[in-house]
C-alpha cells in the first residue's frame, strides 16, 4: 500500500473528493497524525527509539560530521534502507584503545552546574570540547533518540516511509488511516462520525501504547535473565 492508496481509502469511506480536499491537505494531515502517534510512542517509552552512531576517533581531531537529517541508501538486495535522523542524544560516549572506558576528564562540580559538556551537537558535526591524543578504532559512540521522516511522496509504500526503523509497528498502519479519517469527517462537519472515527482512533493508540509497554517489558526481562 503507498501513501496515496491510504488517502483514498480514507476518501472512498468519508465520500470526500479530491475537488473538496486535495492530496496537498490530506497529506498535511496524515504527517500530523503520524507525529502524534510518534508523540504517544516516546511517551510511552522514549528508549523504544534508541539507537547509537559510531565512528573512528581521530588523533588530534575535535570536528566530527553526524547525519542528523534521514538518509536512505540501497543495501546489497537493491533494498532502499532509511536512515532516521536524531530527536535527542542521550550519550555520547568517547573510549580509548583499552576500552577501559572514557578517555576524557571528568568535569568539576562547577564546570557540571554550569551545563558544560565535553561535547557539542552543531548543525550536521559533533565538536569535542577535548582534543584526542591517539586514533581510536571506533572510539567516538553517540546514543540517540531517533526522530520520524515527513511522508512526502505520495507513491511511496508506506512501509518503507512509516516507521521504516521498526519492522514491528507496520501492523498498526490501521491508526493512520483511521486518523485522517477523523480529519475528513471534521472537515465534513459530520460531528458524529467525526466523534466514532475518534474513538476508534483512540481505541488504536490505546492498542499500540499496550503493544510498546509490553514489548519493552519483554525486552528488558530478556536481558535481566541473561
């Protein structure tokens, strides 16, 4: 199913044109409930987003470039893979040759009060408020909370484009569309199927938080057993 395939299905059950409602608005919409559920999912549980970048730490090298923006690339299938772009870093993590751990100094009291970091996140480049004394393969780590794409492309599947990070959350497409159909039915002034559409809406964000809290419940038994 693309972006475009949603929109009308959501058209076709509210009886809404194209002439009243253009592709342009409707796709307005769907990105703003895409950021709600979005929204709800990090609020539920912020780490179900977590992810890291590492590069090489370089000798005497302070400026480091970060893709903050999504990418995407063709993997060896000729499969197009997304890249999400960060939300918020959590941690960055700096490690010398020994792994023993941080190679920095530990800030005082002061410099901590202040708000000081041994980093800084600048445009598109991660700035070292320290300078490395020796190459360290894969000694610069930063942890992240990925954000979500804005859905342009109306012929894009939407399981490429829609949680393209979480193959898991493709089950409940469903949110979406029932979402913009709330939207189109508001923009009817059909208040009472605007209110059913709502419900249903709120019923399926209720099933996505159970899914999300459960799911990392599982996840960190998992790890306690190991």
């Amino acid at each position: 199913m693309t972006i475009q395939d949603l929109i009308v299905e959501a058209y076709e059950d509210t009886n809404t044109s194209t002439a009243n409602y253009p592709y342009s608005k409707a796709l307005r919409k769907l990105n703003e409930v895409y950021s709600e559920v979005y929204r709800m999912i990090v609020t539920t549980q912020e780490d179900y987003f977590w992810t890291y970048w590492t590069t090489d730490l370089q000798e005497w090298a302070r400026e480091y470039m970060v893709e903050r923006e999504q990418t995407s690339y063709t993997d060896s299938q000729w499969n197009t893979v997304y890249v999400p772009w960060i939300a918020k870093v959590k941690k960055v993590v700096i490690r010398n040759n020994d792994e023993s751990g941080y190679e920095i100094p530990e800030l005082s009291d002061l410099e901590e009060s202040n708000g000081m970091k041994w980093w800084k996140l600048k445009d598109n480049h991660i700035f070292l408020n320290w300078t490395p004394t020796e190459d360290v393969e894969w000694g610069l780590e930063i942890q992240w909370i990925q954000a979500i794409n804005e859905l342009t492309d109306l012929a894009a599947n939407i399981e490429d484009v829609v949680f393209p990070w979480h193959s898991d959350l493709k089950q409940f497409t469903k949110v979406l569309l029932v979402g913009l159909k709330a939207e189109l039915w508001d923009h009817k002034q059909d208040f009472n199927k605007t209110n059913w559409a709502r419900n249903e809406y709120n019923d399926e964000l209720e099933k996505m938080k159970r899914y999300i809290s459960q799911r990392v419940q599982s996840i960190y038994y998992s790890d306690v057993q190991k």
